[in-house]
C-alpha cells in the first residue's frame, strides 16, 4: 500500500538514488517501507507542474475550492484504520491522539472550505470614481487578494497530520488559491504518502489541474534547501526546530528573488504564577500544570517550559505538588529516536548548569525513546544572567524560576526571546497589580492566557498561533485559524477596469453577495 | 530657523563631528545651513527613548492618536511659505508641486486620524466560550492588532514630504501605535527638521510622551545601518533604489531577532498597448504618455518605463507621436547632482545596448542638473535577450518594444521583475482576446490599470502601492491608502482573559461600537 515514492504532481516518481526508512520508536526498529528521496529532476518537475497548475488554480472559484478541500478531508478519512496504524507505527503516538488529530486536520480543511466558499477572505474593496473631482479626476480603484503562487510546506515532526501533508499550512494555501508541494517529514514519509494520495485523488476527482499538489520525500536538507532556492517557489511555510526555520528563512531572504517565509519555531511558553493562584489554588495548578507538562510527552509547541514565580512558601509548596504529580505521570515514547536524544542532552544541559536544582525526576530505568520527565528550579537572579537557561527542550521539561519581586518578574519576562504564548495564573485584581508583568508578557507572546494551560491550540478565527521571533519568523501572521490564508495572498488592484472583466469579487453587482469595503465603508450590496 | 541638528526625541542634538550641507540643484551650489549627522550615542538614545515611549504610546487611545495626527497636518500647514521654499530650495521640485504634496501629506495624516479614531482597524475577533463542550470545553479567545514597536522610516529622496518625515510610513506607523525614528534624507534635512519640529511641536501639545518621534540625519550608510541593526528597532519602512532596500531587508533578516522591512523600490511600469488602442488613439496615448513620462521630471516610481506593443506601422506611428511629444516638453531639474548623474548614466547604459535606437532625444545645451528626456525602441528578441534593458533609468526616460507577436508580449511580461504597476491600452475585447498578457501581467504587478497612465497615485482605501520583488520586499502589504498600518502591527489573543482587563475593542459591552468578528459573524453589537 506504501510505495516509497515521490508524488510529482499525479505521478509516483522514484528516480533518485537515496533511500531511507521510517522508525518505530515503540519497538525501536526501522520499519519495513523503503522512501526515495526526491531527487534534482523531480524537485524540478514539481515546481515546474506547481508553476503551471498556478495559472489554473489561481482563478478557480472558492466553490470549486471548497469542493477539493472537503474531499480531501473526506478520502483521509477513507483511508481509515490503515491510516491510524501507519501513524501509529510512524510516530509512537497513542490512537487517541491519531484519531483526534485525524478529525482536527478534517476540520481544518473543512474550516477553510467554508471560508474561501462564502469568499469575504479576499478583502474586497472598491472605490468609485469622481470623474468631476478637481483638480483632478478619481479614478475607479478597487482591490482584492490574489494568492502569491506555488508553496512549500515542510512537514512538522509532532503534527504528522495537523501540521504536516495536508495539515494547516497545505490547507490555507490551497484555500488561497496557491498550488503546494510539500517536502515530506521523512519521520513520517509512510503517513506522508497516503495523505498525499488522498489529496491526488481528491485533486483529481475535483477536476483540479495536475500540480496542485506534489509530495517529495527527504532525509537531508537537501531536498528543502533546493526547494526555497526554487525561483518558481513563491512562499513557504514551516513548522519545527528554530535553527530549521531560521536557516531556511535566511536562504529565502538571500534570494534574488526574497520570498516569505512563515515558520513557526520554538517557545518555552512562560507562565507566571502569581501569589494568590499559589496560595488558593496551588495543588490545582500543580495537578493542570502536570499534564500540560507531559501532555504528547511534552512535545507540543506550547508545552510550559518555563513557569515563574515569586520566592514564598506557596511558591515552595507548589513546587513540591508539582513534582510530586509529574512524578507520578507514566513516561512516554518520543517520536523518534533523534527527538529522544535530543531531549535527554537539552535536559541534562540544562540541569548542569550552575544553581539548578532538580525538584521532580523519573530515575526508574525506562525502554528506549521513553521520556523521563524533569522539572528544574531556579532562582531569577541565576535565571537571569545564563541564557542557556532560557533555551528550549523539546519534550517533558519545564523550570520554576523563583524571582525576589515583581520587578524582577518583569525583568525576566523582558529578557526572554519572542513567544507562542504567556500565561498568568492569578485574581482579576492582581492582573491591575502587577500590569508591569502583564504588559512585558504581552509584548513577547501571540497568545496571553488567563487562568489555564498553554496547551490546546483551539482552532477558530481569534486564534493567534505565532508571536515574536523566534515564536515565529513574521509575527505579523498566525499559523492556526482562517487567517492563517493571509500568509500566502497579496492585494491586487484594478484601476478603470472594465466591469465584465473584473474578479467576481469586485464586480458591481457583487455576484458572490460578500461584504466589501465600498468606499471605506462595509456593505454587501451591489453597486 | 533651521538647526542642522538632530531631534533625538524633543532634544535637539548634535554631537557628532561629521556635518554636510544640502543641495539646491537649481543653482547648483550648496544651502546654507550645516546639518549634523547623528552619532551612535544620539543614535542609541533616539532608539531607548522609543522603546520607552512604546510603554506608554502602544496604549493610548486612537481618539488620542488622531488629535496627535492632526495635529502634526495643522502645524506643518502653519508653516506656511518658510517650509514651501525651503522644499523648492532642496529640491528643484515647482511651487504648485510643494503645495500639492504638502496637501497630499495632511491628507494621509487626516486619513490615518479618521482610521484610529472610528478603531475598527484593529481587527477585533471575539469567539466566546463554550465550556459544556464535549470532548473538551471551548475557552474565550479574543483577539486584536496591536503595534510591533519602534519603526524606523528612511525619508526618500523624491517625496520630500509625502513619503520622508510626516509621509505615509510615519502617519501609518504612529497610528499603529509604534513610535518612529526618521533617518532623514540628507537632500533635503532642511525640510525634513521642519517637518519633524511640527511633528514634536504636536506630540507636546497632545501629550505625547518622549521618544514618540526622533529624526536623525544622516549624508552616509552609517546611521542607517545601526538602526536597523539596533535591537530595540522591531520594523523598517524605506522607500528608495532597489540596492539601498534589499541590502537593508538583508541586513534585517540576517538580526538576532530578524524584524520585518517594507521597502518600495524600484519598478519600469510596463504598459501594453494593444492593437487598437494606437490604431484608434495613437495621438491620444502619445500626448498622455509623453505628459507621464516627464511628470516630475520622471522622478515618480510609477513613471512608466516601458511600452510594450506589436510590431505595427500603428506602434511606429505612435513612437514618432510620442517622441515628438517628448521632444516638445521642458526639460526639468532633477532632485540633485546625484540624482541627475545616475538618470544620465542609466540613460547612457541602455541607448548603448546593441539593437537599440533612439526615437526621441533632447539634445540642446541645458542646465545643470536638467534631464534630457529620451526615448529608445527595440525589438521584442533584442529586449528579451538583454536584462539590462529591464532596469529601471530614475528619471524621463522610456523604451518602446515590439513585440513579434501575442505570444512573445507574453513571454516578455513574464520575464519582468515584479513590478508597482501595470498598464493595459486598449478595448474592453482585447482583454479577453490577450487575456494570456492580461494574466502574465497581474502575475507581476500590484495594481492593474485600463486605459491610463500609472504616475498618479490615488490615497484610498482600494489602492496597492507595493507588488512583488523588487517593486516591494513585501507584497502582501501595500505603502498607500489605509492598509499600509497593517505593515506596523501583529495580532495577539486573549484568552480567559476577565473582560474588565480587556482592551476596549474586545470587551463585552464593544464601548468603541466598532465592527466585530463574533464567532466567524460581523457584529457591531455588543454580546
């Protein structure tokens, strides 16, 4: 069922040299199917069929576009219980989670459906002449989004299908109108493939032009480095580590042609406890904190890796809870054995360093890619002057920092790098007390929290899933939700153009019955 | 009256050792009056104070903003005549052209007001809880635009109002909320302090804190450089050459914290003229044309460069049309020596390119700093052949090609760099006919225009001023019209966030009475 190949455009390709396996972290071993990685000729061709489809795609109708995108949502569901398996096998991820994801990945392709098929995403606008204005005349001017052109969409290691083949970044650039190839996870190739045939065959069952969609498979940088370097490529979107995305949006600035790059990265999500949560509600956030901390064994974006506090008794005594209801989480296997390594070396950095101290850890001996979750303590002072301290670890970790004030807190807060999220546990009153803390966190995150864990990225339209770099490289867009499609549109605008010629968007008869913005002001009425 | 001195916040300053003069090109002899350049002490002050200022700025109301931005249109108005004759003095440019663009530029600051005062630009998205929720219960998110930070704004060259000090990236990013350090253009400094003594003169006036606004002069890369460089600086509006805007986009992705640049460069303004359009208007087309090819002395980004039609005794009828219409124009003064060398040496450049030949030349002595307007031919293969023939001379200057056939006009849009504009000549029929051209040349632009001239740039809602590389190094955003303040700002959530702590545009009751998301619907009501 699983060839190993490359989808350039519809057709299974296998022409390059290097092969590669997926692993089972669970059983610690390759598994059976063997992936080619796309070589130069292929990467070639994908972009070439993506550049043409282009032409196509561009002006197809959001109905048409919706179409495509609830059938890719309906053949990932056809794939049924073979699917799970291979994402199973694939990632070491529980069916649970495989099942949740599988049905979020739907939504979202279904969210975006609904959005380009009621078609107000474009930002219509348009302004009537004065042809008797003086001292000159005011031409028709009217504006609307067009999509920038063929994307690249990396696949992430912790989303194999929310964040990966056909996951938000797929979804919303598809949406707009933009053709995708997408440079496959090679941790998840097998899950990667299927997907990638569910698209084709929607793709084709929609009449959708040959193109719209190639998948290429890769175990090095290869692959992705040509594909940035593409001057047929007009975007891309990442997800993943902050050296990945920072070199790749370098090399895309570093263009004789600079295009966007949206990648979100790192973030150790800081959540400030302030006194009261500690001492009203410590055992409670100690117990929510516990399994924000191990939820998907820590390998969330929006994990709590950093949780400050003021020095006090209840600061203690949480610390203590904290540790004690980590300790009692069941470890679990990583992703793959790269991840697993990778963590263990962040986490023992980390715990070396000078005025640490280890509150929580699972000494037991554990089978292989099984995360043995840690929490550290720290007072702000130490915090403060070693930035290793400040740095990431991917999987089931997290700090206390023990600040002497609040004026220390908001120092902490200032030094950090940009942020997915900040979360303040507290009483209304004491967000008004300590506004210095408050709007410190909100100049470093996309999301402030009130009272709740950073994890769970609910998908709606006032998520912000970004944030200052390296949060993400452009904080200006978020990665989750229907606004996730203005990463890859432009304004285009039509001066004195005829009526019958214009997009349907901006004709006066509003065929489409969208709102637009008719001389600054909203209406959905015709003209 | 006029200093020479730097404003690092309302301090006026002058440390440095290095000091310069500008330019009066129409007497071709230096100004009076001795500008200092900033130095990096003056440099790192201007940034601190506008990272303090932001503390206080990126939370004052746009009610506030917009007695702010009137302010600064009313008090560059009561500048009267002293600020008309110095702009002629550093400039070259006409009286009637010094009002105009001192009118345009109140205008963009009224506009922005109006925009911050009625608050909908913010994008308020509001999606409330649905805690019974199975499997997990929905939590409140809301969500806004709120302002990156520190901008700096480099001051061009040939809007010594509308697009340097008080111009567009300064009214757009003040009315963000981010505080702005001018790198003013050192042709015109005189100007430019005059302008920034009104723009510090409001900020007093309407409370403003410290640091809101600096400007800094500068005659070298240097200052330039250590503010885009600087830490405290989160984004960069620039308008000027290609060179100038890439190098300073790199320099900005290559930060530690990478911020976003919007640069307006360069563009030749293709226009095509289809058949029709020169067998019926021939003479029309040449008169309008010669009219915006020498419009400012060619010194608009939206002069159009390039004329792009099929081989024709119509095409060679309407060059001669032009050329004598060329040829019967003023030559005017150009900004600057400077300026004046670079229009000569590109119009040299390229007539010198083999298979050109020079339709139209002014060829008496004129005076100092005059461009002599002029006017090439080639053939479609020629032109195709030869990127050097698809730089953009800065100045009156323009090249007519003719295209073999329908297919080569295409296949020559395609190969164009990303332009402002495109122009289209001809009937409404032709468009469907060409529609290959018509789609190439959307492909390449960021506003289309039918039967007209580019040069003209009208501030409204609907209007693109930006495209894709190098037009702009963003093409999702534009530089005119309302839209340019998305440039400055970055969404961020709240979620659970208790109303009364929310800012005004997310809360319950909508005390701003502003246009709303609410749970994927448009709203002007409160929930």
């Amino acid at each position: 069922m699983i060839s190993g190949k490359n989808y350039v455009g519809n057709q299974a390709s296998a022409q390059g040299p290097i092969t590669f396996h997926s692993f089972d972290p669970k059983t610690n071993s390759e598994n059976p199917w063997l992936f080619y990685e796309a070589n130069d000729k292929e990467i070639d061709e994908a972009v070439k069929l993506a550049a043409e489809a282009f032409q196509i795609f561009q002006n197809i109708t959001g109905k048409k576009k919706a179409l495509f995108l609830r059938a890719i949502a309906d053949e990932m569901e056809a794939l049924g219980d073979d699917l799970i398996e291979v994402y199973m096998t694939e990632s070491g991820l529980p069916e649970g989670r495989a099942r949740g994801e599988r049905g979020r990945t739907m939504g979202q392709l279904r969210m975006f459906a609904d959005l380009v098929e009621k078609g107000e995403w474009v930002e219509a606008s348009v302004d009537t002449a004065l042809p008797d204005r003086t001292p000159i005349p005011k031409p028709d001017i009217r504006k609307m989004l067009h999509p920038l052109g063929p994307i690249v969409v990396f696949g992430s290691s912790n989303f194999p299908f929310a964040y990966s083949t056909a996951g938000g970044d797929t979804a919303s650039a598809l949406a707009a109108g933009c053709p995708v190839i997408v440079k496959s996870h090679p941790m998840h190739a097998g899950t990667g493939e299927l997907v990638a045939s569910a698209i084709l065959k929607s793709a084709k069952d929609t009449g959708m032009p040959n193109g719209v969609f190639s998948n290429l498979n890769s175990n090095s940088y290869h692959v992705g480095k040509a594909l940035v370097q593409h001057p047929g490529v007009k975007g891309v979107g990442f997800t993943g580590s902050i050296a990945g995305g920072t070199a790749l949006f370098k090399m895309a600035a570093e263009r004789e042609e600079p295009i966007p790059v949206f990648a979100e990265m790192g973030s150790i999500n800081p959540v400030v406890a302030l006194p009261s949560s500690l001492e009203k509600k410590g055992e409670y956030w100690a117990a929510q904190y516990a399994n924000s901390i191990t939820l998907g064994v820590g390998q969330f974006c929006t994990c709590p890796g950093l949780i400050l506090g003021l020095k006090s008794p209840s600061l203690d005594v949480f610390a203590e809870a904290l540790g004690n209801a980590l300790g009692q989480k069941e470890p679990g296997v990583m992703l793959h054995p790269n991840i697993y390594q990778n963590f263990k070396k962040g986490k023992e950095t980390l715990s070396a360093q000078t005025g640490t101290s280890v509150v929580a850890d699972i000494t037991e001996d554990v089978p292989p890619n099984v995360a043995q979750q840690r929490l550290l303590t720290v007072d702000g002072d130490t915090f403060l002057a070693n930035p290793t301290l400040h740095q990431e670890v991917f999987g089931p970790f997290s700090i206390i920092v023990q600040a002497d004030d609040a004026s220390e807190l908001e120092t902490i807060i200032r030094e950090l790098e940009g942020q997915l999220t900040g979360t303040i546990l507290g009483e209304e009153n004491e967000l008004k007390e300590h506004s210095g803390v408050v709007e410190a966190l909100k100049d470093r995150v996309g999301r402030l929290i009130f009272n709740g864990v950073p994890t769970g990225v609910e998908v709606c339209p006032s998520m912000v899933h970004g944030g200052p770099f390296p949060a993400s490289t452009d904080s200006r867009f978020t990665a989750v939700g229907i606004h996730a499609i203005k990463r890859w549109a432009r304004p285009v605008a039509y001066q004195s153009w005829p009526d019958n010629e214009l997009p349907d968007a901006l004709k006066n008869s509003n065929p489409l019955g969208i709102s637009r913005l008719i001389n600054g002001e909203t209406s959905d009425k015709p003209i």
